[in-house]
C-alpha cells in the first residue's frame, strides 16, 4: 500500500481517487505517522459490513454431534 502524505494527496486527490477505485488504495500521512486510509467505496462496503462473531458461529455447519456433552454435575460449594 503506498504511503502519501497529507499536502501531496490535497494536492492530488482525484488520481488517490482514482487509484483506490481500482483497488489500490493509500495510507495518508501526517507528519510522517499514518492518519487515514483512502480506499474505494466498494472496499469499503464489504469491510464495513462484516458479520458479528455470533453472526458467524450461528452461520457455521454444525451438528449435534459436533459439540461436546455437557457435563451434569452440580454446582462446586465454595470454601470460604
């Protein structure tokens, strides 16, 4: 990924444009540390919309078989 900085991407910032909607995106500087990001709205839609962690587990191809039983022993009595 290509690291501009701050003043040449204002000076040139329909070629960033152009660059990050045919996927090549670039990391803008600012006094030499990375500030933002410039990528193409698709690219930024897909990573925008991701799916939760628990979207994904109820996704996943599980059976029955695949979990371990639970175990049935009662509750531990604390030592106090």
């Amino acid at each position: 990924m290509r690291e501009i900085q701050l003043r040449d991407a204002k000076a040139s910032l329909s070629a960033v444009m152009d660059e990050a909607m045919r996927g090549k995106p670039a990391v803008i500087t600012r006094h030499g540390k990375r500030q933002a990001v410039v990528v193409g709205y698709e690219e930024w839609q897909r990573l925008s919309t991701v799916p939760s962690f628990g979207r994904l587990l109820m996704m996943a191809p599980l059976s029955a078989d695949d979990l371990p039983e639970r175990d049935g022993t009662g509750l531990r009595t604390p030592d106090l």
